[in-house]
C-alpha cells in the first residue's frame, strides 16, 4: 500500500535533474548505512566493497538518465517492477523457498 503512494512521487521526482541529484544523494546515504554500518554479518571491508559497487551502478544509472539514454517510460516501469519483486519475495517466503 505505500509503495503505491511513494512510487509516483518517486518518478516526478526522477524526472527533474535537481531533485534527481538530491534523490541519488540519500539513496546513496541509504545504501552505506544499511551494508557498511548496520551491517554485522559482513567484515567491513566486504561490507565497503559492496557499497563501492552498489553505489558505482546508482551513479551510473543517474548519468543515463541525465544523458536522455533512460527514458522516462523506462523509469516508471521500473518504480512497478520494484512492487512486482516485492510481492515476488512475500510469495517465495510463504512457499519456504
């Protein structure tokens, strides 16, 4: 139910090379606190190599979207496909899989 409410924010937001930016930034802040810092399982180093790698792809993936080589349509499709792996991930932990 909020993803529903947060994905079309997320894709105006996308669309706007500004608040693009400011978008990357937290997602990036995001994605270091969850592997390297909240993250016990992992030595740090691994922990770092993962954030280097994820963040690398976010960055790479915001540069295309600047350029025009991701198309809006693309995006939006996207934002639904993020609901679509979700509910794919409840159904594989019902099943025991």
């Amino acid at each position: 139910m909020e993803s529903e409410v947060i994905s079309p924010r997320l894709i105006k937001m996308v669309n706007h090379k500004y608040t693009r930016k400011l978008l990357a930034k937290k997602i990036d802040d995001y994605i270091y606190k969850t592997i390297v810092k909240d993250n016990t399982e992992d030595l740090e180093k691994v922990g770092l190599r993962r954030y280097e790698f994820f963040s690398a792809m976010l960055y790479c993936v915001i540069r295309s979207v600047d350029k025009g080589y991701v198309s809006k349509e693309v995006i939006r499709k996207m934002a639904n496909g993020r609901r679509i792996a979700k509910a794919g991930r409840r159904a594989l932990s019902r099943d025991g899989h």
